[in-house]
C-alpha cells in the first residue's frame, strides 16, 4: 500500500536541513531503485521554484510499504527527524488515483 508521509519542519531549520541533505536523498534513492517511491519533495517557506533563505516548511513522501507499522519505522528513522529538522512527521494511507 502506498503512504503519504509528511515531515514538518522546525522554524530555522535551513542549515540542519542542508547538512543532512545528502543521507535524507540516499534513503529516498534507495526506495527509488526498488521501485517503491511514488513522489518526493521539500516545501517551499515562500511560493517560489527556490525560497533561499526562506528555507522549506516541510517535505512530503509517498512511497509504497507493506502497512501502515512499517511506513512509520521507515519514516522515524529519516536523517531529518535525527538532525532536529523535523519537529514532527506524520504518516497516512494513501491511494493514488491520478494520473
């Protein structure tokens, strides 16, 4: 089943954020290669492409996991929720319908 999950972030977390930037992306790559992982950004602080020092208020995650228990394993142990970036993360269910 698929499962959005959804990091928010600390205020002023830019600098953590871009620290563990690089071991938050492994774990998101390796989903990839599995075929696991449906989408995968940051949130933007400000409506644009790239927000500078406005930094992001979060990410989302959507990735296929075999239920809800593993999901959350996956998702707490993220390089982000360690590093302090996030202050928390939720994880739901998720069915994709479009495209």
């Amino acid at each position: 089943m698929w499962y959005a999950i959804i990091g928010t972030d600390r205020e002023n977390s830019l600098a953590a954020r871009l620290e563990s930037r690089p071991a938050h992306l492994a774990r998101l790559q390796a989903l990839a290669a599995q075929g696991r992982l449906k989408l995968a950004g940051p949130l933007p602080a400000i409506d644009a492409e790239d927000p500078g020092p406005a930094g992001f208020t979060g990410s989302l995650v959507v990735a296929e996991f075999p239920d809800l228990a593993a999901a959350r394993e996956w998702a707490e142990a993220d390089p982000y929720l360690a590093a302090g970036v996030y202050v928390r993360v939720e994880v739901r269910p998720f069915r994709p319908v479009l495209p």
